[in-house]
C-alpha cells in the first residue's frame, strides 16, 4: 500500500470516527479499554493506532505510548476530546521494539484497515514478554452493522468506510491460537441500528441493554482479550522481572505519556 493511500484512509477513517455513530463507537470501546488495561500490570504498554480512543488512561503501567502512521497528531482539525497524545510513528507492521519488551498492546481495529493482519500479528507476538497480554477490537460482521456494510457493498451506500475488511471472531481466534495465545475474554457491544443521526441512536437506546441479555453476540463491536503462552514455561512469581529491560530497536520517540524514561530501572 503506498504511502499516499494509507494517510487517505486513515483521514477518512478519522472523519467517519467524528460522526455521532463514530462518537458512540469510540466511547464503547474507550471506557471498556481503560476498564481492562487498568488491572494489567507491568513496566511497558502500547496502543497502536486510533489515537481517538485513550486506551491507556487508567493503565498503572509506567512506560505507555501510543503510536500510529504518518501523522504526529491526529489528521483533522477537529480531535476527539481527551484523544491520546501520539509518542512515536512507525510502519504499523514493523514494531521498533525488542522481542519480549512489552507486556500490554492495545490494538484498537488495526487489523480491519491494514495490508498484512497476519504480519501485525505475528509482530505483536514477538514482542510480547511471556504472559503479556493484548486486547483487540474490531467489527462483527455477524450484526446489523455487518449486514449493513455488506448491502453497501452491493449498493455503493456504505456505512462504514468502504475500504474497512470485517473479520470475524472466530477467525480471530483461530490466529490468535495458532500462536498459542489464550483466550482470556471476549465482550460484544454496540448493538443500536447502523443509524447516522444522533436523533435515531437516542431512540435506539434501549437495545443496548436488549441486546445484551438476548442477542448478546450480535453486537456491532467485539473487543477480545488474550494472553501469550509459552509452552513449558510457568511463571511462579509474577515479578520474574525485577527490572525492565532495553525495549527499542531504534529510538523514534518524541515523547511518551508517562513522561518518564523508558531504560530507567526501578
């Protein structure tokens, strides 16, 4: 994918992100992020891409960045209040750090507008410690918002971005378990119509609760949780590392959330 045609993507992804279904979208998954990143602990974690949503807000992890592609701040003018403050940009399937160096990635949709998921993958892989986790969001194409996306296709009248791929769970977690990670949770939401307005999704309200009592894998969004499992490895003492260690390959930083230095031993 040339340069030119991702930063195009990544504009229109952040302007469909600003609409009030968008809006509704990233406050799901932002409260759901910071609710499970909060009870991970470790010395380093990372959010790639969607600068829109702060995953790491309540993290107690003290080293924390978020990264994305091309863009030192987020592509319009108009941000989303409390976005995240980018700390490095990179290729998104070339992570510049050192194998087993972080114990969280957030990965909010990267999969759904990339190149090579597989490689995102297989990167988040090798630089997780043993036992890190990942949390990963995406759309599901087993709801109103996947039909939806799938008649524009047909129609030309998309509600999503045109160039969004939906990958279902169950496909996730074929990937994930083919590099022995495990499955740790899995939470669906987002179950209101694919409605534009903020009129309609206020009248729509009531299917939040709807759909999480009866249709409960039916919801627009899915948000999965899993655990690095090394075979023949036990952990005994959850602090097996008393201090962290060199985490990046190159040094592309121009600042990080916690604003502390990330070699600095404890």
């Amino acid at each position: 994918m040339k340069a030119s045609e991702a930063k195009i993507k990544i504009q229109i992804m952040h302007d469909w992100l600003m609409t009030p279904v968008g809006r509704y979208m990233l406050e799901w998954e932002e409260n759901l992020f910071q609710t499970l990143s909060a009870d991970i602990f470790g010395f380093n974690a990372l959010q790639i891409g969607f600068s829109e949503i702060n995953a790491l807000k309540d993290s107690r992890i003290k080293n924390r960045w978020v990264s994305n592609q091309f863009f030192p701040e987020p592509p319009s003018s108009n941000a989303t209040d409390g976005a995240a403050k980018l700390s490095l940009i990179h290729d998104i399937d070339r992570l510049p750090f050192a194998s087993e160096s972080i114990d969280l990635i957030i990965l909010p949709h990267a999969f759904e507008f990339a190149e090579n998921p597989h490689m995102i993958l297989r990167e988040v892989d090798r630089v997780l410690i043993p036992e890190g986790q990942v949390i990963i969001s995406g759309f599901n194409p087993a709801s109103l918002w996947g039909l939806r996306q799938s008649i524009g296709k047909l129609t030309g009248a998309y509600f999503l971005p045109s160039y969004a791929e939906f990958i279902g769970l169950p496909r996730l977690k074929d990937w994930l378990k083919l590099l022995n990670f495990e499955i740790n949770r899995g939470h669906f939401g987002c179950y209101r119509p694919p409605c534009r307005t903020r009129h309609w999704l206020k009248r729509f309200a009531f299917m939040e609760k709807a759909g999480n009592r009866w249709w409960p894998f039916l919801g627009g969004v899915y948000l999965i949780q899993a655990i690095k499992r090394i075979h023949g490895v036990h952990l005994i003492d959850a602090a097996f590392r008393k201090r962290p260690r060199q985490i990046f390959q190159t040094i592309p930083v121009n600042h990080k959330t916690s604003g502390e230095n990330p070699d600095q031993t404890s």
